[in-house]
C-alpha cells in the first residue's frame, strides 16, 4: 500500500501537531498517554497489532 504524495504531507502536519501539542502540554505524560492511545486505534483499526510493539518496564 503505497500512500501519495497528498498524503504523506498530510502526515507530516499530523506528526508535526502532535508534537507541538506535546511541547504545550501542562502535562507531558497524559498528552502523550492521550496520543498513544489514539495511535493505537488506528493501528488497530488497520490491522496491525501493537502488543508487540510496546517497550516492556
């Protein structure tokens, strides 16, 4: 699945939003919990699992 130039700028605005809402943040940790599980669903939403993508602690 190749994406088109359209959508890999579209992309690239969403990954650069994401950050700059993380340097906003008033709290890192549940901005980025916040991101993370939204990834997840779209992950998920195409297929792809991310169980083994996690880091283990």
């Amino acid at each position: 699945m190749d994406m088109n130039e359209l959508e890999l700028k579209e992309q690239a605005i969403k990954e650069f939003v994401n950050i700059q809402r993380l340097k906003a943040a008033e709290d890192i940790n549940k901005e980025l919990e916040y991101q993370e599980r939204i990834l997840k669903a779209r992950l998920q939403a195409l297929g792809i699992p991310t169980e083994d993508l996690e880091i283990k602690r």
